[in-house]
C-alpha cells in the first residue's frame, strides 16, 4: 500500500522510538510515526485506519503511577510561527469494553510535552469529547457527550493562541478548549488511537486537512 514505515519490523509489538514514514492522506504527509508498526495502518481511497494494541494509552499521570506513552500516532511537521489549523473526521470504533479508547489529534513535541483532542468512550459508555494537555505531567479534561458515530476534530492557531474545537457535521463547530501557544518554531501534527483497557481499538480518521491559516472566530472555530 505505499505506507514505506522505514525501520519496523514484522512483529505486531510497537515501536518505542520515532520512525521515518511517508504517509499521504488528503492533503497532509505524514512524515513520522511513534510505537507504530505496518500492521497497525491502513490505508483506503483518502482515509486511515489506525489500530491501537491492548493497554495503550498517552498519559503522564500526575501521581506518577500510570504513565503510559505507548498509543501509536502519526506525525507532520509545522511551522509553528505561522497560522495553521488542522481538521480531521474521527470515527472511532466503539465496544462495550472500551473505556478510555478514543481516536485523537494532536499537537505534539516529545513524549512529555503534547496536548491531544479525543472523541473518547468515558467510564459509563458514553461518547464525549476530551482534552488532556501534558507539560512534564498530563491534565484530564472531560467536555460535550455526543450521539454521533463520528467527529470533526480541530486544532487551530494563530501562533499567540490554539483554539480547540469539534463538529457533529463538519459545519457547526463549538469550542471546547483555548490555551497560549508556547510550544517551540516546529511543531508535529498527528492522529492517534488508543485502547487502555480493551483488547485492542481501530479508529477510522477521513478529511484530513491542514491549511495555513487560523479559523476567523478563535470562539466559534470557524474557517
């Protein structure tokens, strides 16, 4: 299929360190990857599927007691001192015994430094949006539930602020998390899956788009 991960080997373990990828998905390469192997991707028409393995998830627990930085995520590089907003449909695959699995974007620097925007299966069932933010350590940021199967997903900035925002139809967007922007001059896109407590999750992500400029309303998320 084209997915050239350079440096993975057959076995279904991940990978603990970055790999050189070449990954083209609507208008985004994905140039890199992390704890990802050939058989967690697929690639259809102008979709990915990614699938997480058992027990992964990207989380640094602030008690220090389950950090686990293992889910596997595709990555672009960005001009960070430029504006960009990234916008991608996440459908994930829900199970019953899915708590915590999730499909995400993010914004990401190393393992200890990143913040990611999930459409997540919370400890009752439900489906909602989810915010975590890490800086050494992680926050846990639970936000909207949703009906919907699937999610439009988006990371904004203008390079003072980034604006996080979701959609039921990719058309009416709705705020759910501003912060300031201090991550440094580049700066990696990515998608991710996890699964920290079923047998494994697969998460569809389409749409994926990366333009460079800001949404016009950092409170509404409109392009």
């Amino acid at each position: 299929m084209g997915l050239m991960i350079q440096g993975c080997n057959n076995a279904p373990q991940p990978q603990s360190d970055i790999e050189d990828v070449s990954i083209q998905c609507g208008n985004v390469e994905f140039t890199e990857s992390m704890n990802l192997n050939d058989e967690m991707v697929r690639k259809a028409g102008d979709s990915l599927t990614l699938t997480a393995a058992e027990q992964t998830d990207l989380f640094c627990d602030p008690k220090g007691v389950a950090t686990n930085t293992s889910a596997p995520l595709l990555l672009t590089s960005v001009d960070n001192t430029k504006p960009f907003t990234f916008t991608v449909k996440v459908q994930p695959q829900f199970t019953e015994n899915g708590t915590y699995s999730a499909g995400a974007i993010l914004a990401f620097i190393d393992k200890n430094h990143w913040q990611k925007l999930c459409f997540e299966q919370d400890e009752d069932g439900y489906h909602r949006i989810v915010t975590v933010r890490t800086i050494d350590t992680s926050d846990d940021n639970n936000h909207e539930r949703t009906d919907s199967t699937s999610v439009y997903l988006r990371l904004s900035s203008d390079t003072q602020v980034i604006g996080n925002y979701y959609s039921d139809d990719g058309e009416n967007w709705h705020l759910v998390r501003i912060y300031k922007n201090e991550y440094p001059s580049t700066l990696h896109l990515s998608i991710s899956a996890q699964s920290p407590k079923d047998k494994a999750h697969t998460c569809k992500f389409s749409d994926i788009r990366l333009e460079d400029r800001s949404v016009s309303d950092f409170r509404k998320g409109c392009m």
